[in-house]
C-alpha cells in the first residue's frame, strides 16, 4: 500500500491485471459482506445434487451456522453429500473450533 485515504486504498503490484466482477480482495484482519451462498452458488449446489456430487467446497465461511443451513438443506432432499469449509477470512478463524465440528473438512 503507498498511500491510504478514507475512502481508497492505492496500491503497487509485482503481478498486475484487471480485477474483475465475483473476484476479491483479501485484506488482512477484514472480512467481506458477502452472503456465504450466492445465487450462483446455489445453482452449483443443485447441479452437484442432479449428478451426485460427493463433495461440496463451501467457500467464504464465516461461522459454523451457513455448514450448518447447507446440511439441513441437504439431509431434508436425503442427499448424502460431506461439505468441505473453506476457511478464508479472519472472522473463520474467530469461529474456527465451531466451523470444524459442522463441516466434514476444512
């Protein structure tokens, strides 16, 4: 970061290119305010569910409430499938201990 203002952060890059629509930004110690699930995902979700999908990457997980909304969406269709949590911001790591224990892996 060069310089920081309220509203802006300008920065220099070793690898440079366009940031573009359903790709972010990671800072550390902040946590997006992006729903957990998307639209998209959702889509994705059924599409594993039509073919059988083994696995599930749940990604962005905050706490273990949103593995825990996706098993009951799954166990109430009878679809056996194990949901892996992705653990990408600082709020997961507050919530660690309780994300392990609903997800089948992280």
């Amino acid at each position: 970061v060069e310089k920081k203002t309220d509203t802006d952060a300008i920065c220099s890059t070793v690898d440079g290119g366009t940031l573009t629509s359903r790709r972010h930004l990671n800072i550390r110690g902040k946590s997006a305010k992006l729903p957990s699930i998307t639209a998209k995902d959702w889509q994705d979700i059924e599409f594993g569910i039509e073919n059988g999908v083994d696995f599930l990457a749940l990604s962005f997980v905050k706490n273990a409430t949103v593995v825990n909304d996706l098993k009951e969406y799954l166990m109430d269709r009878n679809v056996p499938m194990s949901i892996i949590a992705k653990i990408e911001s600082a709020d997961a790591m507050k919530n660690l201990d309780s994300i392990l224990e609903a997800a089948d892996g992280a």
